[in-house]
C-alpha cells in the first residue's frame, strides 16, 4: 500500500531533487508538497498524509512551528541542513533526521525505519476527523521543548483559561485548546469528561471512592485526585459497570 507523503521546504531545488531520489522507493507516494508553514498546515488538514518530509528552517515558521499548529501529527522525517537541530528532532521523537544534501543510503534507512513502524503500529490508526484512537500521537510544544506523545501516556487533560494542561510521565505542558475540544476528538471509550476542569484517562485510574453530595474521587496512578462531579457520576458508573 502506497504511503501518501507531502514534502514541505521552501527551497524548490530541495524539493526536486528529494523527489527524484523518492522515485527508488515505489511504496512512497508524494501527493502534495508546500513552500511554506501556513501552506503545509493546510494540505496536511486537507490531505491527511501518512508521512511529511519536513524542512526546519523556513522563513516566518519553522517546522516544529508547523508541527505545533497541526490537529494531528503525521510521521516526521525532517530534511535540512542544519545539524545543530539535530537533537532537538529526536527530543520530538521524528522517525528521522535527514542531512542535506541528502544522501540515498540515509533515505533509504529512513524509509525502512519507516515501514518497521507501520508494520508495527497495524492497529488501524484513523485518519482524518475521526476520533483519535490511543496509538494516535499528538504534538505538543510548550516554550522550547517539543514532544511527540502517544495519547495513551496522557493521564489528564487540565483547563487552565484558553489552554489546556497535558499530563504525561512527569511533564504538564500547556497546550493552546479548550477542553471542550478536546472532548469532541477523543476516543470517550478512553477518555472521560470527570467535571468543568478535567478530562481523565480511564486506563490510568488507580483507586474510587464516594464523594461529597454524591460525587466519586478518582485517583490517578500518577497521583492526581479528580473529583467526578454527582452529574457525570451517573455517566461513569454506567461506563464502569458489567
């Protein structure tokens, strides 16, 4: 099955020359490609790619800006010519970090890395608007610092005004979305609407207890208690129950 990719660079000369190298590997197919940030966000959102071959350095926003602004992260191979970056794409987990120019023996590698991955990852992840199934990665960035995280390591989803607090391993970035859209993309099999602040990740609970006027108190097995208001009680239990 082809693997529908997009190559966003701002250099044309860059983009030609990786599509003659692509034409050695026949499962890679480039659908689109995009000079700029903006111009990649909205093919990704249109075209919903397996994989993106991703410039950093580009005028205005770089790649890990474009990264930040997509709903949903495709796979990462970054192509640029800049290896200072180098360590700072693999904090964000790319599948790869491509020097330019860029050599056939490296792609290649790239490429079989790539395919270990799907093999690996066969569970059906959903493209488009669909939910987003636990194997789905989402990109946050928060400041400096990037990550790429499976949803089934988010414990909890925190309000904080506009933005809304990620909880995984000992990180809790910030991250520019309402928790009610969050509510409406993410699996509710999975993730649980506890109250007005929090959403919960039901595979991490650790221990219940009742409440005040009616509530239950979950605790989460990174520690955190969240109150699950009397309204959404009636909710959980029947979701918990036989």
């Amino acid at each position: 099955m082809a693997i529908k990719s997009i190559i966003i660079d701002d250099e044309r000369l860059a983009r030609t020359e990786l599509k003659k190298l692509l034409q050695e590997h026949k499962d890679i197919e480039i659908i689109d490609e995009a000079a700029n940030v903006d111009d990649g966000i909205m093919k990704i959102e249109t075209l919903s790619p397996d994989l993106i071959f991703l410039d950093i350095q580009m005028p205005g926003k770089s790649g890990f800006d474009l990264l930040a602004e997509v709903e949903k992260a495709p796979r990462v191979i970054f192509t640029t010519a800049f290896d200072e970056y180098a360590i700072k794409a693999f904090e964000v987990n790319a599948l790869d970090y491509l020097l330019k120019p860029i050599e056939p023996k490296r792609l290649s590698d790239a490429i079989q890395k790539l395919q270990y991955e799907i093999q690996k990852e066969k569970s059906g992840l959903l493209n488009g608007r669909g939910p987003l199934t636990e194997e789905d990665q989402v990109f946050v960035k928060d400041g400096e610092r990037c990550w790429f995280v499976k949803l089934h390591e988010i414990r909890l989803f925190e309000s904080v005004g506009n933005y809304a607090k990620v909880f995984f391993s000992t990180n809790k970035p910030l991250i520019l979305k309402s928790l009610n859209a969050l509510e409406e993309r993410l699996d509710e099999r999975t993730f649980f609407r506890a109250n007005r602040k929090h959403i919960i990740n039901l595979r991490w609970i650790e221990k219940i207890e009742p409440y005040f006027n009616g509530g239950l108190l979950v605790e989460l097995k990174g520690g955190e208690k969240i109150e699950v208001s009397r309204r959404q009680t009636v909710k959980f239990k029947e979701m918990m129950s036989l």
